[in-house]
C-alpha cells in the first residue's frame, strides 16, 4: 500500500474504519474514544473535525487486528516477513557452484532497497514559525505533562552512517521544542551518545508523521543494530521503501503525511513527563533522575489536507497489543537465529511484551531451559522482559492452562526458579522501587531429563492405542469425531 491514506480506504472497504464527524478535541476526547472503541471491539477511527486544528483530520487505532495488519502486508503468515532477509543470507555463495542461484536472491534483494526520490508530496506546504503549535499532538490522560507526539517516526543516522527510523514519544514543550524519550538501550540514545563523545553541537534529526502501515510497523521493530532500519523497511513492506532527503540531510519515508525538520542540540536535556504509558501507570522519568534531549524544530512539511497519527497507550488490550503481536510473530524466525532450540513463543498481551514471554523449545540436554532463560536476558530488547517461562515443545504456549499445568508438573521451585537481582529492566516498569533497576524471574517448565532429576524416573500416562481403536466409532457417535 501506498501511503497512509491508501490503507486507511483499504480498512473502509474492509468496514474496519469508523468515520467521526462530530468536532473532538486532540486533548483527552480523541484518546478516550480510541481507548473505549479499542476495549469494545477494536477498528480504525478518523476523526474528520479536530477541534482548534481545522486543517487536520485525526486517524487512529490503526493496527485494529494481527490478522488486518498480515492481511495488509500481503502475506500468508508474518514470520515470512522475519524469513525474508534470513533467505538472502542463505543465499551468501559459500563455494562457486552457489554462485548462479544467488543471483535470483540478489535480485529479490534489489526489491527491498530503499531508494532516495526527489519529490514528496509533503513538500507542498511549509511552516517555519512555531511549527509544533501546528500540529494535532495528543493529550492522552489528564495528568500527562503536556500534549505529546505519540507514533512519531523519529529518524536519524549516527556518526557511522546507520540510518534509524523509530518511535519515541515526543512531549512537546512549546512551538519550537519539544523532548525524544527515548530509553537508554534504545538506538536514539547510543545515536545521541554517539554524536556527544565527538563534540558535535548538533545531531540531525527529523519526525515523520503518518506512513504505510508496513513502515509504521518497522519504526516500532527491535532491528538489531547495526541493520539500518529503513533497508529493514523493505523487508516488511515486501518493497523497498521510498525516501526523501531533507535539506539538513536526514532520509524520512517519502510517503509521509508531515515532518518536522530540525535537530536535537546535543549538550541540551530536559525534564519529561509524568505520561500515562503501556501498563497503565503515569511514568515519571524525573524521579529516576533521567532527563532526556531537546528537540528543535526548525520547519514543518504537510501534505495538502493532513492526516495525523498517534497512539494512544494505558492498560491493555489497546493498539499497542495488536503491534506487539504482530512484531512477536516477525521476530520468531529471527529470534531462532541466536536460539534454534526455539519453537515458538508468546508474549502475552496482558503482559505488556516486557512483562511476561512464554518460550517453548526443543530440549534436547540438561540444563538447557537455563540456558535460553539466560540467553534471552542477553538479547536486543528481549533483554528487557521481567518474567520468562520456558516450556518444551510440546506445549502450546499460547494456551495459559498448558503453560499452568507445565510448570505445576515440571518445576521444583528450588532448582527451576532464576531470580537475578538488580539488573537493567523496563523503565515504565511500575512494581520496582528503582527502576530501571529491577529483579528477573526465570521459570524453567521444561520436561526434565534424567540427570536433572537425580535419576527418578517419572512416566507420564498415556492411552492404550488397541483400546483408543476400539472405541473410534462410539467417540465419533458421542463426541462428534
Ligand atoms: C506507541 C508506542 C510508543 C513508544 N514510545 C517509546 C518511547 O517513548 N521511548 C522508547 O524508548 N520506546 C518507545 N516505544 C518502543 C520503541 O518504539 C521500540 O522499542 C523500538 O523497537 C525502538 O526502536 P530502536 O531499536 O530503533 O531504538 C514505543 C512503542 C510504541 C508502540
């Protein structure tokens, strides 16, 4: 799909958009009807009047369903999407007789580059005074510190040239400034270090608002560094994504409905929040004693008639649910690289991605559900999840009373249990006393080998196969099959 506008007439020929007319206000009324619609039955909403922003249209609650977003992408099933760049890596020619299929790859390949075009539709109108006044940002719960860009597509390159296009939720301080949260681990602050450690005043940064759904997807993708995100794009839009060079240098998706140009002054921080976040608490970095980089913004670029785009984020089930899934299922291929025992895993929606992960693996030595336990708590932003429960295969993970009678069955508390003190955990995290310092737990539910078990040996019940046979014609005359 095209652009943002082109998948918002898909939803409505699919009858999952809701249009507004009645005038809402991006300060608290819009997020409350995006909230309620989303724990009632879920759908995309544009909001055709935005009161005190009689340019803009208001769209939300874009990712309405994991099926609506693979649907979208065009692909039979999302891990295709995490498959794709691990096939072209198959493809590397090992010996001389590779060579020949490994062009049809580097073709494919070709697909998902991005490409650099001279013209944006967003170009067509500029605002240079006090530009962030221009803009629908949302006010998503009362005591928030302001009104905030909350699906801004913050993109940058660092010093090496890696180019980064992710979101961080913006708190905007006035029309010419506003605050990028973005975490510690996140690729904005190594970015911003980066650009700090050699001296440099300033760091060239600039904010898309409004993509394809593909592109919005990837800004919110934990793609190892130093894979450049925009190429990743590519990957999941099944086509390389097209850019535009804005004139302080940085490449933003050409498709977008707005951007604001400008730069983050690099020895320049502020305070930021209190915000209402994913778990449904007010985060409140200035009580951890973070304090976060100034944004300036020097122009603002919209598309004739803009729409904006934000999130809004509190207890789940909201929007961000049906992102995490989707992202869930694209990772799973990737995640496999580093663990091939992986089968599949389940960060479940009321967990809020961080708080909770189900694994399951093929287990195939002792002590090897310690050793994904572990391996997790050292990998990109997986690192990050508070509670994991690793179970074998043959265990749905996606089904909680399977996971339950699992870890009733095959966890001694005593010798399964992992709690790693004081270590790097999320931020937003509202059960720790001083975050992001924060406690670990580690379920081993896998099935255990002997060894593990001293020796006892444990025999699971099972059928008698002659009686099962016996007894088809009277399951098929009760039960249906
Ligand atoms: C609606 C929404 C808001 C988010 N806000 C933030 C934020 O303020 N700060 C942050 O570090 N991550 C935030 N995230 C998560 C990042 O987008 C995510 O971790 C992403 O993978 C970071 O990209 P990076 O690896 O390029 O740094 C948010 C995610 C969503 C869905």
């Amino acid at each position: 799909m095209k652009d943002m506008r082109d998948y918002l007439g898909w939803l409505e020929g699919k009858g999952e958009l809701v249009h507004i007319e009645e005038e809402l206000s991006p300060e608290l009324e819009i997020p409350a009807f995006l909230r309620r619609v989303m724990y009632e039955k879920s759908g995309a909403v544009l909001f055709e009047g935005v009161k005190g922003f009689p340019e803009w249209k208001v769209a939300g609650n874009l990712f309405t369903s994991v099926e609506t977003v693979r649907e979208a992408l065009g692909v039979a099933r999302l891990e295709e999407i995490g498959e794709r760049p691990l096939k072209l890596l198959d493809s590397v020619p090992l010996g001389f007789s590779d060579k020949l299929s490994s062009l049809g790859k580097l073709k494919e390949m070709n697909n998902y580059l991005p490409r650099v075009v001279r013209k944006a539709e967003f170009t067509k109108n500029i605002i240079e005074d006090e530009p962030l006044d221009f803009i629908p940002a949302f006010k998503t719960w009362p005591k928030d510190a302001s009104r905030y860009l909350t699906y801004p597509l913050v993109c940058f390159s660092d010093p090496k040239g890696v180019n980064s296009m992710s979101v961080y939720r913006v708190m905007l301080l006035n029309g010419e400034r506003g605050v990028i949260h973005w975490q510690v681990h996140k690729r904005g602050s190594q970015a911003w270090r980066d650009y700090l450690e050699r001296n440099d005043g300033k760091m060239p940064v600039a904010i898309a608002i409004g993509s394809d759904i593909g592109t919005l997807l990837t800004a919110v993708s934990p793609i190892p560094y130093p894979m450049d995100k925009l190429l990743f794009a590519g990957f999941v839009r099944g086509k390389g994504l097209e850019l535009y060079r804005l004139p302080n240098g940085v490449l933003v998706p050409a498709n977008a409905e707005a951007v604001i140009e400008g730069y983050v002054k690099v020895d320049e921080l502020s305070e930021e929040g209190p915000f209402g976040d994913h778990f449904g608490f007010y985060d409140k970095p200035s009580e951890r004693n973070e304090l976060y980089p100034v944004f300036h913004a020097e122009r603002l670029y919209y598309r004739d008639n803009p729409i904006y785009y934000g999130s809004v984020v509190g207890k789940p089930p909201l929007e961000d649910a049906v992102i995490g899934k989707a992202i869930e299922r694209i990772f799973l291929p990737l995640m496999r690289v580093i663990l091939p025992e992986v089968v599949d895993v389940n960060f479940p929606e009321y967990g809020v991605f961080q708080g909770v992960a189900v694994v399951s693996i093929k287990k195939r030595y002792p002590g090897q559900g310690k050793k994904v336990l572990n391996a997790l708590w050292g990998t990109g932003q997986a690192a990050l999840t508070k509670v994991i429960i690793v179970v074998s295969d043959d265990i749905n993970v996606h089904d909680v009373n399977q996971v339950i009678w699992a870890v009733a069955s095959f966890v001694d508390p005593e010798r399964d249990v992992l709690i790693i003190p004081n270590a790097h955990t999320d931020a937003l995290d509202p059960a720790v006393p001083n975050p992001p310092l924060g406690s670990k737990l580690g379920i081993d539910a896998t099935k255990k080998l002997p060894l593990e078990m001293g020796g006892r040996v444990v025999e699971e019940v099972g059928e008698d196969p002659e009686v099962l046979k016996k007894l088809e014609a009277l399951f098929e005359k009760y039960l249906g099959g």
